[in-house]
C-alpha cells in the first residue's frame, strides 16, 4: 500500500474533518477550504488524481452548471489512520 505525501495527508485529514475540495472553473486547480479556520488553499488537480489512482478519494460530477467536488473513500480513512496517541500530540 502506497503512503500519501505530506501534502496529500493534508488533503486526506481536511476531508475527514469535513474541509471541502471544489472545482475553480477555468483553472487548473481546486480550492481546499477549511472548515475550522476559513481559510482557502489550492489544491492542483494533478495531486487529486494522483489521490484518485490510489483509490483515495474520488471525483463527484456535477454537471456543466455547477462545481465538482471531491469526497474521501474509504481507502482514503485508511490511509491516514488517527490513533489515540496522534490525538494526543496534537492538543
């Protein structure tokens, strides 16, 4: 099983605390936004799909009229396992 990159572990725990990756249209990239803090960061599609490959998240359509999105999988969850002892060193 392949081991995401520090940057794709960023994206993975976002979509587990609920952060949403959305598409900006006309660009080549998504934006990440962080529930908790607001805040916005860019996401280049290259990163998700090498995400989507490992079967990490997946890519919901949308239709021509609105953004797509993308969700975690559940091979996504067990990418990044959250044990109590990470919990821990966090606060």
């Amino acid at each position: 099983m392949s081991i995401p990159s520090p940057r794709q572990k960023r994206v993975l725990s976002g979509l587990m605390r609920g952060d949403l990756v959305w598409e900006v249209p006309q660009e080549s990239h998504f934006a990440q936004f962080e529930e908790a803090s607001g805040h916005q960061s860019r996401v280049p599609l290259k990163v998700l799909l090498e995400m989507q490959e490992h079967g990490w998240i997946r890519r919901v359509p949308q239709g021509p009229q609105k953004c797509d999105f993308w969700e975690i999988t559940d091979q996504g969850r067990e990418a990044i396992p959250v044990t109590a002892g990470n919990l821990r060193n966090h606060h």
